[in-house]
C-alpha cells in the first residue's frame, strides 16, 4: 500500500510537469482496475537516456486479451500526435515474451545495439539483462 500511495502523487506530477503519465487502466465493462499504461520520461543513466518509455503492467487475470496492445497504441498516438515526441522506446528482459510481442504489434523496433544492463539493478541480477525497442516519429504509423 506504501507503493501504491507514492506511485499516485509521483505521476500526477509527472502528467503536471510532462503532460504525459503512466495512467489507470481499467476494465470498461466494470471498472475494476487492471493496472498501468502510459508514457514515462526515464532518466536513469544509459545511452538512450533521456527518453520517453511506453511501459504498461497489468495483473496477470489480463494477460493475452489485447489490453496492452490497445492501451500501449493510444499512448504512442497521444505521445506522437498531441505531444509531439520524436522517437518513444520501451525496454524489457527477453524472458519477457509477452512484453516483446507487445512491443513488436504496436510498431516499435528491436535496436540491436541498444541491449543494456539496467541500472537500477545489480549487473549479476537476473533480470539485468534488457533489449530496447524504438519508434520515432517518421516511423510512426497513423
């Protein structure tokens, strides 16, 4: 709950001060929350960095319904379009297939020289380990 109650008032301030956040998803047919997509500012130290990431998580009850797909395609629209980005990336392990494929349906392309260790983890952790994905704008498909 801790978590929870940081991660509310940091992206509010992060929408005030990017006009983009990762926001809310919820189920329209109920509007029980699935979890959150949307577009981050990431800063952490790497070669890509600073950039916009399109990230989502969802609870895994909403795995392989499209939902990701969806959301994460409204977020480049809203980013490309409203925003007026340049290029949005998004990043993960390869053990996250589900993610890649994600990634892939909405556009975005593997940058074979883009893997890196992510810095917030330990170098040996496994989960270290991340391929980046980028879109630009030119590329962006309407």
């Amino acid at each position: 709950m801790e978590q929870v109650n940081d991660f509310i008032p940091a992206v509010n301030s992060h929408q005030d001060k990017h006009g983009y956040t990762l926001g809310a998803a919820c189920l329209k047919e109920t509007d029980e929350l699935m979890g959150f997509i949307g577009l981050n500012y990431t800063t952490f130290e790497s070669d890509f960095t600073p950039a916009v990431e399109v990230g989502w998580r969802l609870g895994s009850q909403y795995w392989g319904k499209g939902y990701a797909t969806e959301g994460a395609k409204a977020s480049l629209k809203y980013g490309f379009e409203k925003c007026g980005l340049k290029e949005i990336v998004s990043f993960t392990v390869l053990a996250n297939v589900r993610s890649l494929r994600v990634m892939e349906k909405i556009g975005l392309k593997r940058d074979l020289n883009g893997d890196f260790a992510h810095p917030k983890l330990p170098d040996d952790h496994k989960l270290s380990h991340h391929v980046l994905y980028r879109l630009s704008a030119d590329e962006y498909i309407k």
